[in-house]
C-alpha cells in the first residue's frame, strides 16, 4: 500500500515525546501515514540510550518518523520548534505538569499561534489531585489495583510490559484522530489529554464492577475463583508447558471424547460448567494427573483437531519465528541505526506492525526509527532557512545532525 492511499497521509505531527507512551501515540499517527517529526534534544531522546528490558523502547515506538535535533531551550532552537509547529496539525508531547509552559510550548501559547492545532498531552495523571505526581507504569500499576489483581496474594507483581504506556499512547491517538474529526466542523483544534493512571484504571475497570455486581472482593488472578471449570496452566512431558480452555458443555464433550476420559464426560458431578467449577479441588489434580505423560505437541495437536482453545507458553523472541505472523506479514523487516538502542550497532531485524487490517492490508513500515537529527537539515531548508543559517546554527550548537550511520 502506497503512502498517498494511507488515511492520514498529508497530516503533520510534531511529536516533542520521550519514553514509551508519547512516542507510542507517534508511531500509531505515523504508520497511518502522518508525517511525523520528532523533536529531540542534541544528545538525543534518553531511550537511545537504554539497556536491559528499555533497549527495544527506541526501536519500536519511533518508526516511520523523522529526527530533528534542536536545543529547544535556546530561543533560536525555539523559534524552529515554532516555525513547524505553524504549520502543523497535531503537536505532541509527554513532559512534567509545567515543563512545556516553562518553555513557551504550552497549549495556550501553541493555539494562539495556530488556532487549527491539536495538542495531545500524554501525563500521568489527568488534572487533579494527583497531577504533580511524577508516574510511571509500574508506580500507576501499583496504586491502581492492576499490581496487585496480576501477582498472587501478598505479591503485588506488575505486567510483563508497558500496558499503561503503550495503551496511553494509544488513547493519546484516538483523541488526537477525535480531535481532527471535530476540526472538520468546526474549523479549531483543541488539547487532548490522556493519562497513565487512568488508563490503568480502565483496565482494571472489569474488577471494580465484578466487586459492585457480587459485593465481594476481586480475588488476584493466581488465586481466582475462576468462571471456567478448565482454564489453567498443565505442566506436561519432559517438564513442558501448555495453557488449555475448556469453557462450554460442548467442549467438555468435545474435550473427554479426544482423550478418551469417558467416565469423566459421565460424571454427573461434571455435567455442566458450573458444576466443574465447583468441583475444581479434585477436578484439576486428576487432569493434570491424565495429561502429564502427553506432551504438550502432542495435547495441543489434538486440541487444535476439535476446535478447543490452547496456547504454548511462548517466549517473546520465539514470536520472531511464528508462523501465521510470517505467513500474514505481521513482522515488517527494518534496519535500526547505531543509535536507535543501547547495542551501539545497525541491526537487521523485524518489526511487529500494528495489529490491523485497512482494505484487508497491514500498514507498512515505511522509515526506520531514525538517527538522531537525520532530517534535521532537510526539515530547516523547508522551513526556509538558508544554508548560511543552517550551519551558523549548526556553529552554535542550536542544532545537530545525524550521528549514526543509517545506511
């Protein structure tokens, strides 16, 4: 798919975000096809630089975009940032309450220069209370409930990735596209706001109306009381793993008739759903007692043979090898500059794209995550700045230049 055919394509963002959640909203705006421009400081966005479980935050979330390297504190640098925001449909940013005021790039100040503008702020709490909280994922985690309802009793344990970042920057999107609807009508654009914590409490929103439906507390995932009478963890042969679902009276059926458990499909005991999830506490260990010698292949063949829900217990870089995201072009290959992580090399790889289908295509990854102030010569020449000016601020300082190869 062309970039002209994207839905977004002739729509410009200046994206003023570090981090997870506000270049998360960026990448979402981009690979629907927005130009979109990230604005980072002469040393770069601090994710370049992350190792351990941040190495992957750079090169994920800043696709398709374009690098401009500028000291936005600096007024020269400033009135850069300005000239693209002039000509800009959404502006973008992630910084503490008072940051962008502070430097003259507030909501305020960024409307009475374009009134067409949409500003997309990306916070940890919306206004309240809270707001001059400094939060993070795990921090929101923890205080809104999602910690405690994922870790077993007394283990309050947080999600095995940045929900709350990622999904901020998804609701952060979602208003900005709201926002440029509305726009149409009403020829203004106006300030969206979405924040970590009450992301989080969206996702645990579910439990909050379980406690108000039944009057009794949510129990955390490990200790449930659970609604299905299978929906467990077996280990298997050879100490593997599998996740197996037995969630109706049919697949019940479905399920003692593949493995031949008879008596147990007689068992009057376990004659509907609810009666096996009453009858867990003995249930369970007989299963896990019939199925231990099988293994976990072998189990999930048959599963996936009468149509039951299963899943392997997968390793994230085993993902890289899956077959229905290789056969359905769910991985795009990329190559990501020296800089764009902590690994200090280009690497070839493959990148998950969003996950959906428009006219029965995926969106394509069109950019790799950039090198620092990569476009930064060619964004100031648009803006009409001469080449005299352009290295006069490069002499300065003002600005940078790409600083790794991409090639």
């Amino acid at each position: 798919m062309s970039e002209p055919r994207l839905p977004l394509a002739g729509v410009r963002v200046i994206e003023f975000t570090h981090m997870v959640m506000g270049p998360t909203c960026g990448m979402i705006l981009a690979d629907l096809g927005a130009e979109v421009v990230k604005v980072e400081p002469l040393a770069g966005d601090n994710t370049r630089k992350l190792l351990g479980s941040g190495a992957g935050f750079f090169s994920m979330f800043n696709r398709n975009k374009k690098s401009l390297a500028v000291d936005a504190k600096d007024a020269r640098g400033r009135e850069i940032v300005l000239r693209l925001v002039a000509g800009a449909d959404v502006f973008s940013e992630n910084f503490k309450a008072g940051t962008m005021a502070r430097i003259g790039l507030d909501y305020a100040s960024l409307a009475a220069l374009n009134p067409r503008l949409v500003v997309v702020s990306h916070k940890g709490f919306l206004p309240g209370p809270y707001d001059k909280r400094t939060a993070l994922d795990e921090v929101v985690q923890m205080m809104g409930g999602l910690a405690y309802m994922t870790g077993p009793e007394g283990r309050p344990l947080r999600a095995g990735t940045s929900v709350n970042d990622i999904m901020g920057g998804m609701f952060g999107a979602i208003g900005a596209l709201a926002a440029l609807a509305q726009r149409e009508k009403t020829g203004r654009g106006q300030e969206v706001q979405s924040a970590l914590f009450e992301n989080n409490v969206f996702l645990v929103a579910q439990h909050m109306m379980q406690f108000a439906v039944t009057g009794e507390a949510p129990s955390p995932m490990p200790s449930r009381v659970s609604a299905w009478g299978v929906y467990d963890v077996f280990t298997v042969a050879r100490g593997e793993q599998i996740f197996l679902a037995v969630v109706s009276d049919t697949q019940w059926a479905l399920f003692c008739d593949a493995f031949g458990f008879a008596d147990l499909k007689a068992d009057p005991r376990l004659a509907s759903n609810n009666l096996r999830v009453q009858a867990r506490g003995w249930m369970m260990p007989l299963l896990r007692e019939r199925l231990a010698d099988r293994g976990a292949a072998s189990i999930g063949a048959t599963f996936e043979a009468h149509s039951l829900p299963y899943a392997p217990i997968t390793k994230p870089q085993a993902l890289f090898d899956d077959p229905h995201l290789n056969a359905t072009g769910g991985l795009a290959a990329v190559r990501l500059p020296a800089d764009a992580s902590g690994a200090g090399r280009v690497i070839e790889t493959r990148a998950a794209l969003l996950p959906l289908t428009l006219a029965g295509q995926r969106l394509p990854l069109r950019a790799p995550p950039p090198a620092l102030g990569e476009h930064t010569d060619a964004l100031l020449g648009e803006l009409g700045y001469s080449a005299a000016e352009i290295a006069a601020l490069h002499a300065d300082g003002i600005v940078g230049s790409a600083t790794a190869s991409v090639a």
